[in-house]
C-alpha cells in the first residue's frame, strides 16, 4: 500500500509538470488529487512557478490549496489552462465515473471549462465499462427527494442515498447523493442524458469524453493514457 502511495503521488508530480507559470489551474478533490495541490504548492513556494490562480472543487480542496501556499481565488477564470483531479473508474476511452468525494457538481463545472483535463489515479480504477465497479454519484435536491428516487427507479437506478456517520452526506452545495447502480450500461451518453433531465437532479458523477490524458499509478510504474 505504501508503494501505491508513493506512485499516487509520483502520478501527481507528472500532472503538475504539465502546469506553467501564469495558468489558472482547477484544483479537484480527494486523495489522489491532494498530492498534486501540495506539489503545486512546493513549486510555488521555491518560485519554480508564478502568478498560478488556483479554483478549487471543494471546501476541503481549498482549505488545503491555502495551507500550502496556493492562491485561490472565486470561479472568476473564462478558460481553465489545465485542471488536474481524480477519477472513481477509468475507461478504456478515458471516460470517467467521478464524484465518491461528494464534489461532482463543482468538478464537473470548473472542468468543462478547463483547456485540459488531467486525470491521476491508481490501477484499481481501470475497468473495461463503465459503471464495472462504482455507482454513479447524482446529486440531488432535498426538496421532493422521495419522488426523485422514484424517477430514478424508474429508470432502472438501484442503490442508495449516501450516509456518514448514520446521517445523510450533504454536499457544499447542501445536496444530497444517490449512489445509482445499474446492471449494465450499454449506451452511457444516453444514461448521463436521462439522468439529467430527471427532475430533482442536480448533476452526475458520470465525466464522459472530457479527459485528455491520465496519469495512472501500478505497480509496474505510472502510465500515461490519452485519448484517443
């Protein structure tokens, strides 16, 4: 596990060498993603890199992003030059399933805006389809939630609301998740579609032609994927 780690974070500093000075950089959420805030932080704080704007994903992501020196600011970029942040599960074309780290909605906000999409993860989030391994996070409004988990039903969603410590996971933005579970996703665009225009839905984990390149972490050594 430990060696994991260290090529977590050797797959962060590979991301982060893409970033040069003067960029505005979207900063993601989770485990993976907090190696390259803090590397972005180190090259900062020697003057290895100027005049970065960070936007974070998250509160957490921010929170960090100004412990290591990093200069965030509000969502105030037109383009984001690079945004570098983790994946749930990769597929073989490079789309993504993302939001277990409860941020989706402002991941998925800042990264259709970003020039490039780099992602950095470890081997055990490569599969062959989509929705292989993890649910898909959607994030919901509490008002009607009820109803709204009867319309995803309907669409053939099993799974449940998300919970932490016996209470329902509340998003920054004061939504909830369903972790949706389907037998089998054939068509993913179209089930990002549907899942959209579900009323009650705020958002979707699923991250689908968006990423240009990944960084992944095995025990062989980083990879590096690009899409096609």
């Amino acid at each position: 596990m430990a060696d994991l780690e260290a090529l977590k974070k050797e797959a962060a500093l590979r991301a982060v060498a893409l970033v040069e000075s003067g960029m505005c950089v979207g900063l993601g959420t989770g485990s993976t993603a907090k190696y390259a805030i803090e590397e972005l932080g180190r090259k900062i704080s020697s003057g290895e890199l100027t005049g970065i704007i960070g936007v974070a994903t998250s509160n957490a992501s921010e929170q960090l992003a100004r412990e290591v020196g990093v200069p965030v600011e509000e969502f105030d970029c037109q383009q984001f030059d690079v945004a570098i942040d983790g994946a749930d599960e990769i597929a073989p074309n490079l789309d993504l399933i993302k939001g277990l780290g409860g941020a989706l909605t402002r991941e998925k906000l800042l990264e259709l805006r970003a020039h490039r999409l780099v992602i950095i993860a470890d081997h055990t989030k490569l599969v062959k389809r989509i929705g292989e391994k993890a649910p898909i996070p959607v994030e919901i409004v509490r008002f009607g939630v009820a109803s709204t988990l009867e319309r995803l039903r309907d669409l053939g969603a099993g799974g449940e609301l998300r919970s932490r410590g016996g209470e329902h996971f509340v998003t920054d933005n004061g939504n909830l998740i369903f972790d949706a579970r389907f037998a089998r996703i054939d068509d993913a665009s179209a089930l990002a579609r549907d899942l959209k225009l579900t009323a009650g839905v705020v958002e979707t984990g699923l991250f689908l032609g968006m990423a240009e390149r990944a960084f992944v972490a095995t025990p062989e050594g980083v990879r590096e994927l690009t899409r096609a």
